[in-house]
C-alpha cells in the first residue's frame, strides 16, 4: 500500500494538530465490536419478546390450495400463526409493487414466504411451523431466461407480457457508420451468475410497539429511511407511527438496502401480537431470503481503429430477476451504460431486457451491474488488443475519458485517476517482464492479466436529491454529538464523519461520538448506497462543523470584544490567534451558550446536494458528484491437468479522490478483491429444479484464506473537486476488474478464452480440449 505520512489532505483549513484526516487508524467502531459489547440486532432483548419464524415455499411456483393452522395455534406458547389472509393486501417492491408480505393464493420461489409464526421461544416456533399443513398444485416453473422469452411460456405475473420487468434501449452517435469505420470489429456473448452478499450477520429485526403503540424496528440494514418508508407503506401505518433504528450492521453489500422480506414480517407480528417480536434468519433462510447479484448474459460487440481506439461499442443484455423485480432494472441499468462512460468513443448502442423467472429474486449487490458489464468489457478489450498485436495496457490508456471531458451520456469527469492506476497496478505485478517471458510448457502455467474500471460517488437516479444532512451538537462537557441517517455497515462511515467533524472544531477524535441512524431523531438520508457516503455525507459534516465552529467563535467573540476572524480553534478550545493563552475551552462555551439570556444549546444542522443532473428520457445527464476508478493486476496459475485456477498475485490500485483514512480503504479494497476472486473462481449458487442446494457456508464455496494470495494494493489521490477534501467513494470500484483480470490471466497462461463465470476447473479442461481438437484438426 502506498505509505502516507501524517499530513492533512490538500484544501484543508486550518490544520488541526489532533486531525486525523489522511492518518492510518483504526475504526471508531471497532473496539466495541472486537470485545463483544456491539449490539447487532439478534442481540436485542426487549421485556416480553417473543421469537418469530417463517414457513417458506418448497416450490419453485405453486398454488396454495389450503393452509390449516390449527395445529400450530394449539401449541403451548405459540401467540400468533398468520398467513397471507392475515397480511396487508398493499403490496411492496422498489418500482413494481408485486410482493405480498405472505404469499397469497401463489408462491413464486422456493423460499418465499407463507406464513408466520411468533411463540415464547425459538424452539417452540420451530416446532409450531411443523405443525402447518399447507396443500400446494404445483405449477410449470420457469427457471431460465431462456424459458421466460419462449412466446408460449407462462407469465410469472399476470399481465407481464413476455415476462418483461424492465427494458432499456438508447443509441448516441451513428453506431453503424463507426463500426463501418472500424478496423477491427469482435463480437462475443459473456455470461455472468448470481452471488450471495456473504456477509457473517444474517439480516435480523427486533420490532416492538411503544407506549404510544407506534412501531420500532430494530434493524441490519443500510437505509433506515427507506425501510420506514417501506414498512409504513406496506403495513399501512403513518410514516411517522414507524421509527427504525439502526443495530449494529454486520455486513451488507448491497443486501441490505430495502429488497428483504424480514423487516415487514417481523413489524406484522409485532402489530398482531401487541407484543416485542424478534425474527433472526438463520443462514438457510437467508439464503433464500437475501437478493444475490443479478445474472447476465451479455453479448457485446467493439470496434476499434488501428490504434486500438475505440470507436463503435454495442450491447445486448438479457437479465434474470427472479420472481420479483425489486432493484434488479436499476442493476441492468448501470450494466447497460455505464461503463460507456470510461471512454472517449461517442458511438454507442444499448439494448437491455430483465426477465421474470421462477428463481429467487435478484437485486443489489456490491458494484451494482458494473462487475458484470466489466467482466464482458476487459475481456473483450484484451482479446481486440492481441488481435491488434497492442498490449492491452497500452489499448485502455489510449481510451480514457481525462478529467475535464464530458462523457457520451453527459457525465462530467471532474477527477480521474485510472491511468495512474493502471500503471501503479501492472508495475507492482512485473507487468512488462512476465508478459514478454517465454512461456512454460509443463503442466502448471503461469500467466497475467489486467483490468480497469469506473464507479459512481453519489447517483442522482433514486429521485431528484442526492444529498445529505447532518447534525453537530455540543454537549456541556465540551464532546460532540453527530446525528446523521447515513448507516455503517462496517465500511466505516462513523469514523469517516467523526474525523470532519473532529478535524473542523479541533477535537481529538474520542470526544465526538457519532449517534447510530433512529428516524425519529436523524434527519432524512438516502443511506449507504452508490459510493454516496463519504461524498454527500462526508460534505454536509463539513458543513455543519463549520457552522458549530461559527457559533463557538461568535460566542468567544462576545467574551473577548473581538472580531471572529481573530479567532483559532484546536485542541478542544478557542483561543485568540495572536494571544493564545486568552482561550476557552469548548465546554466552558457550550455551558456559556445554554445558561445566559435567551440562550440554548449549541446544536447545527449542514445539508449538502450535489449538483448533479438527473437523466432526462433518454438517459442523459450527469448523476454523480464525482466518479471514482480501479485497476487490478493479477498473476494465476494453471494447472493443465486438473484445470484448477490459483491466484498467486494480486495488486489493486484504487483511485478513492483522497484518502481520508487509508487502512480503511485498504480494507475495502482487500474485501473487494476476495469477493471478486470468489465470484470469478469459486462461489455459485446451485439450484435443482429451483431449490437451493448449497444454502450453507458448507457447501457455498467462498474463498478461505488459503485461497487468496497476499492481498496487496495501493492508492491514487486524484484529488476530486467535488469530494470532501477531494476524497470520493472507496467502497465499491475495487470489486469491479477482478473476475476479467483473472480470465485474462486465464488465457495468458494456457491460451483459452473463458466467457462464462465462474471460471471452473471442469470449464478450463473442456477449453483445453476443444483447443486442442481444434488444433488436431487444422493439421490433419
């Protein structure tokens, strides 16, 4: 990792010499979390509570002929049994509202939802989901993308022609003349698949009536606003009768947003039992329950000139959903353009189709449709550069879009560091030398590959404000509070708003504490989302520290008979610049602010929205503040024999803006690259007629440590204009080249293109077969 010295970032006024800002430290969380003291929500015990479970669907489609739940009712300790007929008739979802919070007349996955239970203990729940007898038709199921665009296949849901969900078509430029012009043109179809968060806390929901009988859920998840607006809907309530709180969140990536069934079953027990309800699923549920990435097919088509630039690109994407649609199109979405952005080609062609099928539903997940679009696109980029006889290094520097341009969807870069990340990243790999080797003949081959990749810090697309608020207030003793609905999923935006708000009114950062997301307390926020946190979050806590500071200093102003700007602040005090031994600590001023005529305490609020454009009807406008890149360099093995792939080496080059704590960013690049090693060598999902068979971390194959090699990487400081002291989003881009750095390196090594994930043993051989029968056959 590229060292930093203790040095305050550029554009920061006045350096505080307790800042932390650009220092390794560790999270503000994680002491509480390393000792056992963090309160997840399975660890919430409210006076009262009673234990839900779920019965979930064994088919894939089905219609229910009857449920009886007498059985269960009669259960010693069992307080509620509730079915579909028991449930709201609103139903819920992102864009189409088609889920019933329990299954009514037809289940459409194996796994959803059908009834629930709440008893004295989990035990008894258990037992009491035994004991309902629910008769099922089973139906024709639809698992394929394939089967769901057959003309005469069913429909998933009535009135859905063709099992459409979502479609996007739009063409800039003159895409046929260009390919016309085109010296090389290469087209191939890519498949992706679906890959579960993986996160160790499975989602969980402690929900319980007040005394007032208002709803309070205690929650995992990433937008507590958006669950309250969800909850309220779907139940029926108010809005301001449901207050959501934030447990600490073990994990999310995506899978925690707003597309879980959890958080409204829990809140429906909850209102029917009058009494505390927690609803923990257990890793099998969650599986079930939990939207996996969206899979792919895409078929993409490239022209380039004699230089490797690209001058024409075209796109097909078919896309599964699952049985409901949830964020899935949104996923599509960016697969379908945004990666467009990257370069500096105006011809561009896009046509993308979601499908309805009998699977699970699909949704959001970390790098939200770019790892998919972007293994298709560096692979296809490698294969045109060996056609050329160009390195593929030298073909992606030819095509960056610089800072200061406009993109062919009307993004504006305002920083971009991917260059400098292609380069940091194949140097750290022995890029040169390992590429122009000879190539072993024995059975283990080595071989390197590259990849690079672009990412949103914010996304104007959810609705017309991408912004952010947060509060600062200061307590008598001097120590801050910051209120804000933005959520920490262990990425570390607590510590990211303590170190702004710590670094703007001179604190060290134990004295600001920063108050976990309660709807009826922080102000709206859209929540951990698109890279958006450090960027909206990070700028409205620059905001509001420096209105708090304006207040400490109008108030020392008074004392002292001088003006503010004569004023300094540090070391928990405000003194006066030129005679620092006439200061007031910030706790005499918080005390001096409440108790004096007219007074009160000293609590700010800074808001901070984007700039940003919306994207009008033809999906043209600038959606982020700022846009953050990645490249990975990998070196692999493979073993001819057994087809086995093995990860030797691996460099991230992250460009975060700034980097405002960097272990943190290291830690999410070194996250991202497992995960990314994961999808590309290791993890699928494995259904048989539609059930989930490896619904565990048994059979789930993640990556272990033995799989990895040492994680390495480093930043690039692009410093944006835009961003919190230049910095932008480091979450979410570093997922994005791993899977095609591998498959390049795949090829490198032993010649075979693999074009399906994941990148398998049993796939590798069968490519080295075909390559050599076709091989025999040219020399017969």
């Amino acid at each position: 990792m590229k060292p930093l010295a203790k040095a305050v970032p550029e554009g920061v006024q006045p350096a505080q010499p307790h800042s932390t800002l650009g220092v390794e430290i560790p999270q503000v969380t994680a002491r509480a979390k390393v000792l056992g003291r963090a309160m997840y929500a399975g660890d919430i015990k409210v006076a009262g509570m009673l234990h839900g479970k779920v019965l979930r669907s064994p088919y894939p489609h089905a219609r229910i002929v009857s449920i009886d739940t007498s059985a269960a009712r009669a259960l010693p300790g069992v307080k509620a049994v509730l079915t579909g007929d028991d449930a709201p008739a609103q139903l819920w979802g992102v864009h189409h509202k088609e889920r019933a919070v329990l299954a009514k007349g037809v289940v459409r996955y194996c796994g959803e939802e059908v009834a629930a239970v709440a008893a004295l203990t989990e035990e008894i729940a258990r037992d009491a989901l035994d004991l309902i007898q629910v008769e099922y038709e089973e139906l024709p199921a639809i698992l394929s993308i394939d089967e769901s665009m057959d003309g005469e296949a069913p429909t998933v849901h009535p009135g859905r022609e063709n099992n459409v969900g979502h479609e996007i078509r739009f063409e800039r430029g003159d895409v046929d003349a260009a390919f016309a012009s085109a010296h090389l043109v290469h087209e191939a179809t890519y498949q992706t698949h679906s890959q579960y968060p993986g996160y160790m806390e499975p989602m969980a929901t402690v929900a319980a009536l007040d005394p007032d009988g208002r709803l309070v859920l205690w929650t995992s998840t990433q937008a507590v606003n958006l669950v309250r607006m969800q909850v309220a809907a779907t139940l029926g309530l108010p809005v301001s009768r449901v207050r959501v709180i934030q447990a600490t969140t073990g994990g999310g990536f995506g899978g925690k947003i707003v597309e879980d069934d959890n958080q409204l079953v829990a809140g429906l027990l909850a209102l029917k039992t009058k009494r505390p309800v927690r609803l923990v699923n257990n890793r099998l549920e969650d599986f079930q329950a939990c939207c996996a990435s969206v899979p792919e097919r895409i078929t993409l088509r490239l022209g380039m000139d004699r230089e490797g630039l690209i001058v024409a690109k075209e796109v097909r994407i078919l896309a599964e959903c699952g049985a409901y649609a949830g964020l899935a199109g949104d996923v599509m979405h960016v697969s379908a353009m945004r990666s467009d952005n990257m370069h500096r080609n105006g011809n561009v062609r896009s046509h993308a189709t979601l499908y309805y099928t009998n699977n699970p539903p699909r949704g959001a997940f970390r790098g939200f449709g770019g790892t998919q679009m972007l293994f298709a696109l560096n692979s296809h980029i490698h294969v045109m550069a060996g056609k050329l006889g160009l390195d593929p290094v030298e073909v992606h520097r030819r095509n960056v879009l610089p800072a200061g341009e406009v993109s062919v969807h009307g993004w504006q870069i305002g920083s971009n560091g991917l260059v400098e990340c292609i380069e940091q990243a194949t140097e750290a790999i022995g890029w040169a030398a390992k590429r122009s080797a000879p190539k072993a003949a024995g059975v283990k081959r080595r071989g390197v590959g590259m990849a690079a990749a672009m990412h949103v810090s914010g996304n104007r697309t959810i609705g017309n404000w991408d912004g952010s608020t947060v509060v600062v207030k200061i307590n008598e003793d001097g120590r801050v509070n910051v209120i804000s609905g933005e959520c920490d999923m262990g990425q570390g935006a607590s510590t990211m708003l303590s170190q702004i708000v710590a670094h703007e009114l001179g604190l060290p950062l134990a004295d600001v504490h920063v108050v976990p997301p309660d709807t009826d307390v922080a102000p709206v926020a859209v929540g951990t989302l698109a890279s958006r946190v450090t960027m909206s979050g990070g700028n409205a806590a620059i905001v509001a520290g420096r209105k708090a500071r304006d207040e400490l200093f109008a108030l020392a102003a008074l004392r002292w008979e001088v003006e503010p700007s004569a004023l300094s602040i540090g070391g928990g005090a405000v003194f006066v610049t030129d005679r620092p031994e006439q200061r007031a600590t910030l706790a005499e001023l918080a005390r001096q602010a409440v108790w004096r005529h007219g007074g009160g305490g000293i609590q700010v609020s800074g808001t901070w929205d984007p700039k940003t454009v919306m994207h009008d009807d033809q999906l043209y406008g600038n959606i982020a503040p700022a846009y953050s890149y990645a490249a990975q360099a990998v070196e692999v093995e493979v073993d001819c024999e057994t087809g086995r792939v093995t990860v030797l080496d691996s460099y991230v080059a992250d460009d975060c803006g700034k980097a405002l704590n960097p272990i943190a960013v290291h830690g999410q690049s070194n996250g991202a690259a497992a995960q990314a090693i994961g999808w590309a060598l290791y993890e699928q999902l494995h259904y048989e007629n539609g059930r989930l068979a490896n619904g565990n971390f048994a059979d789930y194959t993640l990556p272990t440590a033995d799989a990895l090699p040492e994680l390495r990487g480093g930043l690039v400081e692009s410093n944006d204009p835009n961003g919190p002291y230049g910095a932008k989003g480091a979450s979410e881009t570093a997922i994005l080249p791993g899977a095609p750095a591998i498959a390049n390196a795949v090829e490198d090594a032993v010649g075979v293109r693999i074009t399906e994930l994941p990148i398998t043993p049993e796939k590798v051989l069968a490519a080295l077969r075909a390559r050599k029968e076709e091989e025999g056959a040219a020399h017969a």
